[in-house]
C-alpha cells in the first residue's frame, strides 16, 4: 500500500483521538461509552498508521519511535481519566497537550 494512505489514517485518527480526547473533559457522563468507543477505534488506527509508515519507509525500530509510543498510550488513556477525574481536569488537558507535542517534536527532531 502505497505509504500517503498510512500518513492519512495516522494523521487523520490521531486528529479524532485528540478532538474526542478533549471533548471529554466536557462532555454529560451519558456519553462515556460512545466516546471511550470512537477513541478507542481512533487510537488503534493511528497505531496500525505508524507502524504501516516504519514499515514502508523502512525507518528500523528507532529510540524516538519508543517515546511517541510511550506517548500513545498516555494520550490513548487520557479520555477514560476524564470521565473518571473530572476534579483533575486541568492536569489531564495539561498532558495531553505536553504528550501531543512530544509525539510531534520526535518525528521531526529525531534525537535518537
Ligand atoms: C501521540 C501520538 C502521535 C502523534 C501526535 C504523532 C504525530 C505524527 C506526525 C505529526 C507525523 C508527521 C506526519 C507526516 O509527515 O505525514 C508522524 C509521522 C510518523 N509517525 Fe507518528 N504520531 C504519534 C504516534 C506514533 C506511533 C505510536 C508510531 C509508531 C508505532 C508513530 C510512527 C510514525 C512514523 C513512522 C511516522 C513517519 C515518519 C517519517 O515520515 O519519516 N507515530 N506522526
């Protein structure tokens, strides 16, 4: 498969995962299930999106796809928190952002 499709579902379900992530915070609990669904869908197609891409770009397994790794499964826990910690809001939104921007910076930067 041509590699632009795994840069579209990674991009695209990763837009989901944090749009539904943020809606959390928010939204009535009645809501819970369809959003912890739509995340949980969200986040395994980004996953399966990276892993096409390291497969495709032939990129080896290296130390800064751990961190972003490391970096999806904090984002892909945040929106059972929100529900669960709502008390802890601001925490939460706080390392969703620090996790997203990590998960960018690796890709670019590429320190190790
Ligand atoms: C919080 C989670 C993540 C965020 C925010 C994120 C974000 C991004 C962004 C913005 C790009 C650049 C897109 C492009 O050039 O089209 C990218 C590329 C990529 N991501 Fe992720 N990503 C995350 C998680 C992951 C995971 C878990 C993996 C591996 C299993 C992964 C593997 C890759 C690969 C291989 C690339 C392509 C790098 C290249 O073009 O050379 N990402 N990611």
């Amino acid at each position: 498969m041509n590699p632009i499709i795994y840069h579209i579902l990674h991009i695209s379900s990763l837009l989901v995962l944090f749009g539904y992530t943020f809606y959390a915070f928010a939204a009535p609990a009645e809501s819970k299930r369809r959003v912890m669904m739509i995340t949980g869908i969200a986040s395994v197609l980004a996953l399966v999106g990276g892993f096409g891409l390291l497969a495709k770009l032939q990129l080896g397994f290296p130390g800064w796809i751990i961190v972003k790794f490391v970096c999806w499964l904090g984002l892909s826990a945040i929106a059972g928190f929100a529900y669960r910690k709502r008390e802890q809001s601001c925490v939460f939104m706080l390392l969703a952002l620090v996790l997203a921007i990590t998960a960018v910076v690796m890709v670019y930067v590429r320190p190790f």
